[in-house]
C-alpha cells in the first residue's frame, strides 16, 4: 500500500498493531512472504524492466534483469533453503558452576517489529527488495521510502506491494524529499538506510529521538591498489567493468586507482582497450546513462575542477555513438574536489603511487572505505592490505562481485556505514538475538547469599581459573 506524508504515521501504527498480534511468525508465514516477493519480481520482469530504462533515460533491459531482478532473486532463494537454520536457537556452554547445576543457555532470533527500509535510486529495485528480504525472513513488518530519483520504478514498486502484500504486512511511502524527512522520524524498530553520508547524519540525529538503531550502507572512495605483479591487462579490463557497469554508479565501484608511474601508460593503453571492447558497436546498446541531468552536472563539475586542479583528463569511448565514456583524471592537486567526493559516475581517478606502504598511507588518510580493492599476485602483500587498512569488504583480482555472493555479509565501517546484512548476516541484522538462560535443578543462589562461607571463597576462586 502507498501512503503520503500525511498518513504515514498510521499506516505505521497498521503495521505495528499487526506486529504486536503476530510477534513470532512461523517458518510458514515467513516462507510464504518470501516466496510472494519473488513471485513479484519473475512476474513482472519486463515491466521492472520498462521503468528502470524509463527512470534512466536509458538503460538495458538485459543489465536491470541481471543486476536488480537476478540479484533480489538469489536473495530470495537464499533465504528460503538456509531459513530454517537461520531460526534455529544456537545453543551456548554456561559457565562451569552452573552448567555442573544443569543451567542450559542458548540465543534465539525474535523479530524486532516495523523496519524502515530507505533505498536509493541506484539499483532501486534491488536496494529495496534484497533488505526486504532479510527483514521478512527474521519475521518483521516492513514500511519502503524508494527514492524519488526513481519516479517510475518507485511508483511500480508501490503498485505491486499493495498487490502481493498486505497493507500489515509490507508498505511503500512515495514522495519527495519531505516524506523522506518524515519518514525516518517515525519511531520504528529498525531503520536501514543506503545512500550518501550527508543524509546518513540527518537520519542518524532523528533516529536518535527514538534511539532506532540503524544499518548504513553509505558507499564512499573505494581504492583499486595495482601491485607491481598485477596483470595489467586483467586490471584494465577489469575497472573497466566497474566503471561501465551502470556507468559506475554503485556503491561498490571502484573509485579511484593508486599505481606505480613507471606503469601508468601501459595501464591507460590497456584500460583505452577495454572500454572500446566492453563499448563495441555492440555492445553500446546495453550502456547505461546517467540517472539525470542534477547528476550529471556534479559529475562534470568534479572533472573540470580536476581539470583546473593541474590534472591530467582522458577520455575513453568505444562506438562513436555510444552515450557512453570513461574519464579518467590523473594526478589533480590536492585540493580537487574528486580527492574527496565520492563519483559515482563513469570517471576513474588515478593516483601514481607505487610503493605498498605509500599506498596503504594514502588509503589510511580518509574515512573506511566501502571495499578495497587489490590487483595483484602476492598473497604477502594482500594479507598485509587485510590487516593494515580497513574496510567494509577486501577483494583479489577482481570487482563488485563480492555483492553476488548472498553468503557474504554487506556493508560498511566508520564512513562507508555501519552494520551488514544479506544473507544469515541480514537475519541476524534484523532480528533481536536474545541470551536465554534457563536455570538448573540445583540452587545456585544458595553458594553467594550471606553470610558468605568457606565453599563461597572456594568457588570464588575456582570460577577465576575455569
């Protein structure tokens, strides 16, 4: 069901009385949601499809089947073969003295009530549906505020809610930047929010009226290091993959590259390569454009100061039809804005710093990106990126694909967001993971009541060494 600023409080209050009425769902219940969104998305793919293309200006109905159907799909199918163990109590050792009495332990997942999900416009199907699915499979009630970048998709998503869900069970609030504002104020049990760190903060002020805890998952600058034994050709194709792929605007993108300057001519001719390979008079159908013209003035904007700013700016296309090219901007000066500012867009930056210390320094200096990515064939060297940086995910050889894999968790640390979810991971996100402790037939209490004996100051003692 849609809803507008003005009811969004109690089409919230529907969603928690449904709640309080059903606190625990069964497997069943659960199962049964999961498999309706499924349903909604195999059912309706080329309308999905239709809309994306419509938001973006354009945009390949076989990318936004792979990258927003097939992707909210695995999740979906993930959840339904491991939800039954996700639900599972894990049983936990007590402490020797009451495990001696028959004490047992364990932690079980409850729901935690109504989840706010605020998706961006990026991969909007997907960034709403993939947290869905983690929040209905840990048994909550789910309320959507789709970005309003994505008028089309967004107005789908909510016509197709109201018609596979119920309005207790799963609703959608459209609107602009004021029903966002209201939305994150409600007092829910659970907020995840995916897009910019600016808007992070505002939500985590309001968030903090009703001490909601939140997922963020706020992307950032992810860094590509090219080791001295990287294959520059498999590097080169590569990014350039991560850059194409829906125009870079993802989360996960690479960002900006950190690369020895006795190996960057080689590297921009094979990256040169790529692109017009990736963007044949073929394959320039399937290229993606920027989501709006808002967008693409910041992104023109960032390559001209860049340009001001002493850097070097190359332009890679394939077909000469093709709406589609990479820039690339190379060495600008330190107080280039694109240093800073995340893309988001078709444009790599490049830095020529070769040495490994050098350049995990440079990655140190600003804010845990979103993922990190290495190129290279030393296990030595990436082990010592593992634990000399950090970050939301760390990846070999390769990019964006990590998020393909529904048994890893998603997310990020310190400014690229906080908690992780998809999968078990978004199971347990999502749920209230509670200690349970059930006594045993021995009186324990007996051992530390007043007044306290020898065999209190012997067990004392012994509970310090066990």
């Amino acid at each position: 069901m849609s809803v507008s600023s003005n009811n969004l409080e109690p089409q919230f209050q529907v969603l928690r009385k449904a709640y309080y009425l059903e606190r625990y769902p069964s497997l069943a219940a659960r199962l049964d949601r999961l498999r309706r969104v499924k349903a909604m998305l195999t059912e309706h793919e080329s309308a999905w499809c239709e809309a994306l293309s419509q938001d973006f200006g354009y945009r390949s109905a076989d990318q936004s089947s792979f990258a927003d159907i097939t992707t909210s799909i695995k999740s979906v199918n993930h959840a339904l073969k491991n939800l039954k163990f996700w639900m599972k109590a894990e049983r936990r050792t007590p402490d020797l003295s009451l495990r001696m009495s028959g004490a047992k332990t364990y932690v079980e997942a409850f729901p935690k009530g109504v989840v706010g999900i605020v998706s961006p416009w990026n991969f909007p199907i997907n960034l709403a549906l993939s947290p869905l699915v983690s929040v209905l499979a840990a048994g909550n009630r789910a309320f959507i505020k789709p970005s309003e970048a994505t008028p089309a998709t967004s107005a789908l998503l909510e016509k197709l809610i109201s018609q596979y869900f119920t309005d207790d069970e799963v609703a959608v609030a459209c609107g602009d930047v004021d029903v966002a504002q209201a939305f994150v104020k409600l007092p829910f049990d659970h907020i995840i929010y995916t897009g910019g760190e600016t808007v992070a903060k505002h939500i985590m002020r309001d968030a903090a009226e009703n001490l909601v805890p939140l997922t963020l998952e706020l992307g950032g600058k992810s860094p590509v290091i090219v080791s001295s034994s990287a294959d520059l050709k498999l590097t080169a194709k590569r990014i350039a993959f991560g850059k194409y792929f829906n125009a870079g605007q993802i989360c996960i993108a690479p960002d900006y590259l950190l690369i020895a300057e006795d190996r960057l001519e080689a590297f921009l001719l094979d990256l040169k390569s790529a692109v017009e390979h990736a963007d044949s008079s073929q394959g320039s159908a399937d290229s993606v454009s920027i989501v709006n013209e808002r967008h693409r003035q910041r992104i023109d904007y960032l390559i001209a100061e860049g340009e001001s700013a002493n850097a070097r700016v190359m332009r890679f296309s394939g077909h000469n039809q093709s709406a589609y090219q990479l820039t690339v901007v190379i060495n600008p000066s330190a107080d280039a804005g694109i240093n800073n500012s995340e893309i988001f867009g078709p444009v790599l930056l490049i830095k020529t710093i070769g040495d490994l210390s050098e350049q995990i320094a440079y990655i140190n200096q600003s804010s845990h990106p979103l993922v990190i990515y290495y190129f290279g064939r030393s296990e030595t060297e990436f082990r010592r990126v593992a634990r000399e940086t950090s970050s939301g995910g760390l990846v070999k050889n390769d990019v964006i694909f990590q998020y393909a894999n529904d048994d890893l968790p998603f997310g990020g640390v310190g400014g690229s967001g906080m908690g992780k979810y998809r999968g078990e991971y978004g199971f347990k996100e999502f749920s209230n993971n509670r200690a349970v402790y059930k006594s045993g037939i021995v009186d324990v209490s007996g051992f530390v009541t007043p007044p306290y004996s020898g065999v209190f100051r012997m067990v004392n003692k012994l509970m310090r060494k066990i």
